[in-house]
C-alpha cells in the first residue's frame, strides 16, 4: 500500500463520514476501527461488511 493509496482512502474515510453527518447518522466507534484498518489496507470491505453485519444480526 502505498502513501498515495492511503490518502486515497482518507479521504474516502472523511466523505463517507461527511455523509453520515449531513443525513444525521452518527459514526460508530467500531466503525471508525474497521474503517482506520480498511485505510492501511489491512482487511476490504468485504470484512468490514462481514463484521458489522455479524453484529447487527446477533443484536436482534
């Protein structure tokens, strides 16, 4: 992963937290964590939607 790829994906993390705020839908610190280990390009997407759904189901 290189230093571009990183600030890449920053500043995808910081729209798609923009986002949330203007619709009103606050971050999760979970979220946060998956979404600092997505930046460094140690797990996907994938994963993350894995772990969240995983935990979402097992809250209901």
């Amino acid at each position: 992963m290189t230093t571009d790829d990183i600030a890449k994906r920053r500043r995808a993390e910081k729209i798609a937290y923009a986002i949330n705020s203007i619709e009103g839908v606050p971050v999760s610190d979970e979220v946060k964590k998956l979404s600092d280990q997505w930046v460094y390009g140690k797990i996907t997407v994938k994963q993350i939607k894995k772990e969240l759904t995983k935990k979402y189901k097992s809250a209901v």
